[in-house]
C-alpha cells in the first residue's frame, strides 16, 4: 500500500483539477492535512468500524480517515468533478476507500457499510441540519451508527449542545441529547476552509446511547417538538394548539405548565408529553 505520503498537496490538487468550490453544493474545503487528521482521530479507533463520510470534495477528510487506519470509507460525493481526485486516493489505498457519486438524501447508505459504522463528514452547509435529523430519528434503535463526528457551522454546533432555557435550546439540542451523548470537540476558525465561510466552524462528536434517555417515539417527539419551538415565543397552550383541542390538559397530564414556553421544557418534559400524545400523532410502525 502506498499512502497519503505519495500524494500530492490538496491546493495542488484543486489546481489541477479546477475544483473550485461551489456555493450552490455548500461547499467550503478543508486543506489543512493536519485538521483533516486531527478530526479523524476525533472519531476514535477506526479500525474496526466502516465510515460513512458525506461530501469529501478533493479528500482532505478522506485522507486523514484512511491515514488513521478506518477499515473501510464510503465517501458519498454528489459532485462530480471531484471524481478523478476521490479515485486517486482510492488508488493509493486499494480495496479501502468505495466512492458514490450520488445525493447523501437520496441514499440508502446502511446497505453500502458493514457494522459496526461510524459516520465522520464535514457535511455541506446546505443539507447539514436535515441528515444530522434523519440520522438521530431512525425507527429504532440502537441506530446503524456507532458514533458520530460531524462538522458544522459553529452556531448548528452550540444548538445541538444547548441547555434548557437558552436561546439556543431548541429542536436539534432535543434529538441529539435524547438518545446520544453530544459534545462540541473542536472549533475551527474561517480561515481554515478555503474559500473562507463568513462563519467559525464546528466538530461535534455523538455517541450512540444504548437506549434513549427517557421513552417517546421518535416521530411523535420530533412533530410535538417541531410544533412547540416553531412559534417559541408562544405559551406552549397556543403553540401546539393546532395538534389537538385539548392540548392544555395534556400539557398537565405530562407534568408541564400550559403557560410555560418550549425553552423551558427540558428533554424528560418533551416526552413526557410525547407520550400523552401518540393517540394525536400516530406513532412510526
């Protein structure tokens, strides 16, 4: 095997291959082989696991995920023009790196990786947020991921990790802190990403909880929640009164005040309420 050695430097290889980046795909490029290192070892030991990786580019990432020994990447990239220079680094690590040129939305990506998997991305801007959900939602779980080491911008960042009671505190920090352990890893300034986004950047780590903290159904949870934060200046009696009718004795049948606002409702009191409610919002079968 030859390596990330025998490859030539990522500006190089932008040059070359005219990859300039596109703001329509989200995308904004890691070059710094060091950072792309240091995240992938964020991610743990990788040698045991397949890696998911959505959105490599020119393969900065990608390098310091094989670099690092990952048993095996998929790299999901909907560009083409990235191609040649994915296929390259596959060259230099035979049999350890399958590139898919498609759209990480429209991908069934659990039958392309063995278990365990690990999903390790810095994830366009532009559909960051929906797959992050649709990653922590699945119908059951455990989920097919182990853990996750996702890179966003630093304001999604502090959302995921927010405290009841904030004014971050929202949707995203109630389906990351549900069923899995979520911490800000590493804050990377624009400067990093070529070209420079007009925002700082961030790593967040997941870790896949065995069970989730408190019972609900995950469809349940994300239209009650999706409901209480989209009018969160509202009491909690108004904002969720389009569910049902009698939303105010269930609110106090889950244990919450009718008045309160959604940022003052913790995670156990959202379920809480999820479950006085799946007889409203049938529940995934």
């Amino acid at each position: 095997m030859s390596g990330i050695d025998d490859l030539p430097p990522l500006r190089q290889v932008i040059a070359t291959h005219d990859l300039s980046a596109r703001k329509a795909l989200g995308q904004n490029f890691l070059l710094d082989l060091n950072l792309t290192a240091k995240i992938a070892r964020l991610a743990g030991d990788l040698s045991h696991a397949d890696v998911l990786e959505v959105g490599p580019g020119p393969g900065g990432l990608t390098r310091g995920l094989l670099a690092e020994g990952a048993r095996r990447v998929v790299a999901v990239e909907k560009d083409p023009r990235c191609l040649p220079v994915l296929a390259e680094i596959a060259a230099a690590y035979p049999g350890k790196l399958k590139v898919l040129n498609a759209d990480a939305l429209d991908l069934d990506w659990e039958a392309e990786l063995q278990a365990p998997r690990k999903i390790v991305a810095n994830l366009p801007y532009n559909v960051g947020t929906e797959l992050l959900i649709r990653w922590l939602t699945p119908a059951t779980w455990p989920p097919p991921w182990e853990s996750m080491t996702l890179m966003f911008q630093r304001e999604v960042a502090e959302r995921i990790v927010a405290a009841p009671g904030s004014k971050t505190y929202g949707r995203l920090a109630i389906l990351s802190q549900w069923r899995a352990e979520a911490r800000i890893a590493m804050t990377l300034p624009p400067e990093a990403f070529t070209p420079p986004p007009k925002v700082h950047s961030a790593v967040v780590h997941f870790t896949a909880l065995p069970a989730p903290r408190f019972e609900a159904d995950a469809r349940v949870l994300t239209r009650v929640v999706a409901a209480a934060f989209g009018q969160r200046r509202k009491m909690l009696r108004a904002a969720l009164k389009g569910l049902t009718p009698d939303i105010e004795d269930r609110l106090i049948a889950a244990g919450l005040k009718p008045t309160d606002r959604a940022e003052q409702v913790p995670l156990e009191g959202f379920c809480a309420l999820a479950r006085v409610m799946t007889d409203v919002i049938a529940p995934a079968r």
